[in-house]
C-alpha cells in the first residue's frame, strides 16, 4: 500500500458507491442508476456530482474510459489501482463494522 | 398579448440558488426561460408549469461538451442556456427523481472552488489595475491617462473589482458554511 492511497481513504459515500458501481463496466447514466438501486434508493447522485466524481477519479487513475463508438455515452470501468483502493476501504469499514458489533 | 419578454436583474455568482428559485418562480407563472446574456433574461409565454432550475459551473468540459450534456439529458434535465462557463439546466417537477444536480456538500463546495478560483484569477487582475491607477493618477499622468475615455474605463474596472470582491467575500462564507454543516444529507 503506497502512501498516496493510504491517505485517499476514507472515502466519500458518493465516491465509495461509484466506485463499486463500476466493478463492471458501465456509462455515466447506468452509474447513477446502479447507486441508487444499490442503495436501496436511500442514495442519489446528481449529475453534476456525478460528473465532477468520474473526472477525478479519471485523473487518479482509479478508473479507465472504455473505447467506445458512442463519444456522447462514455463508458468506465474500475483500474487495478481503483479495484485496490475500494478492497482496502472495504477492509477498513468490515474493520470499523466488527468493532462496533463486538462492542454494542 | 406580449409572448415574450426580456428581464434585467442582477444575481452575483454566490446567488446562483436564489436566482434558480426565481426562474422557477417565472416559470409557475408562465413564463419561460430561453436565455441570458450579461443580467438580461429572457422568456418566453407559455402554461404555467413547475419547472426546476440548475445552475452548474463548469468551466472544464473543453472536447467534452456532448458526453456532459448527455449526462444530464439522461436524467431528465435540459441545457436552457449556455454563459460563459455557466449553465443553465431545468427540469419538469413531474418527471420526478432529483431536483439537484449536486447531491452532496463535497461537489456542492467543490463548485464554489471554482467559481472562487476564477474570479479570483479574473478579480486580482481587476484588483491590480484599478489600484496601479489610482495611484498613477495621483502623481504626475502619462499621456494616456488624461483622456475622459480612459477616466470612463478606470471607474469600469474599479467597479469590476469591488464586485469582484464582494463575490470573492461571500463565495468564501459560501465555502465555510457549507463546510460547517457536519450532516451529509444524500437527498
């Protein structure tokens, strides 16, 4: 575990729930419907949110643009990187979710 | 019976909350937004509706533009109007789903960011003229100085950078009250 990624968690719940939407490959839209399905409609993510997330995560290199033959549907899917990155703060909640089930 | 009608009003950039209710509040009334440029709003007569309005900030979407607007399109919401980096997005309240387009307080404050980080480049430059000249104008005038043109434009960019500042202040509250609310709220 580098530093750098060491430091990047914990995760925003947006960030965590994007992230583990694009497991599989999906576009943009199919995120935001992933989410909230996920989520059992309890979270929402704006497209405006939404956007601003994808873009980050283009940059950290936590997810990949998919060649497509649609540029207007962009479609991503998690990088190495991005898939350890979501197992470690998967790890640290399942950590945190243990401790307080020993202590409740 | 007028079907169109142009409106000046002004809303600096940390009202874009206010100035969204407000052309939902026109829509309920009929009329219908179609454009802005420079405080002039424009609309457009038509069924009293519930339409709501989003303001995004986004001044980096360079070759990007159809694949950002495409994503709000499949959400339901409409590109209204482009200025500058601002636009202008709406949506019927009864296709239902969300009504913002940022749905937490971590994009919401990185939105102000960058508005504060634009005007903040726009606004030192402003800042730095209308100074350099005040002071210029006090001593003995370049040449160029003693025109009424010139006395027109330095009272123009003075003007600019008190604006300038005054957004820069309340994006700034904007920023740090938005941080302060420790509950995310997802809705």
């Amino acid at each position: 575990m580098t530093s750098a990624n060491k430091s990047a968690l914990p995760l925003t719940e947006s960030t965590y729930l994007i992230l583990l939407s694009l497991v599989s490959p999906c576009h943009g839209y199919a995120v935001m419907q992933k989410v909230e399905s996920m989520s059992g409609g309890s979270v929402t993510i704006g497209p405006g949110t939404l956007y601003g997330a994808l873009k980050a995560l283009l940059k950290k290199g936590w997810i990949q643009e998919l060649p497509t033959d649609e540029p207007r549907r962009k479609s991503y899917r998690l990088t190495e990187n991005g898939n350890r990155i979501l197992r470690q703060e998967v790890d640290r909640l399942e950590k945190l979710a243990q401790l307080g089930k020993k202590n409740i | 019976m007028k079907t169109k009608k142009r409106v000046f009003k002004v809303y600096l950039a940390w009202q874009d909350e206010r100035e969204s209710a407000w052309l939902r509040h026109m829509a309920n009334k009929g009329w219908h937004f179609t454009s802005y440029t420079f405080c002039v709003y424009t609309f457009v007569k038509g069924e009293p509706s519930d339409v709501v309005y989003q303001l995004d900030f986004n001044n980096d979407i360079k070759n990007d533009h159809d694949s950002y607007v495409e994503l709000f399109r499949a959400d339901g919401w409409e590109l209204v109007d482009t200025f500058g980096s601002w636009h202008y997005f709406r949506k019927p309240c009864s296709a239902g789903g969300n009504m913002h387009i940022y749905t937490d307080r971590d994009s919401q404050i990185k939105k102000y960011q960058k508005i504060l980080f634009f005007l903040a480049f726009m606004g030192m430059y402003s800042i730095y003229s209308s100074i350099h000249w005040w002071i210029l104008s006090f001593g003995d005038k370049p040449e160029y100085m003693q025109n009424m043109f010139f006395t027109i434009l330095r009272l123009f960019v003075t003007g600019a950078a008190v604006l300038m500042l005054a957004c820069i202040i309340m994006l700034i509250l904007r920023i740090r009250g938005l941080k302060k609310q420790d509950t995310l709220s997802e809705k």
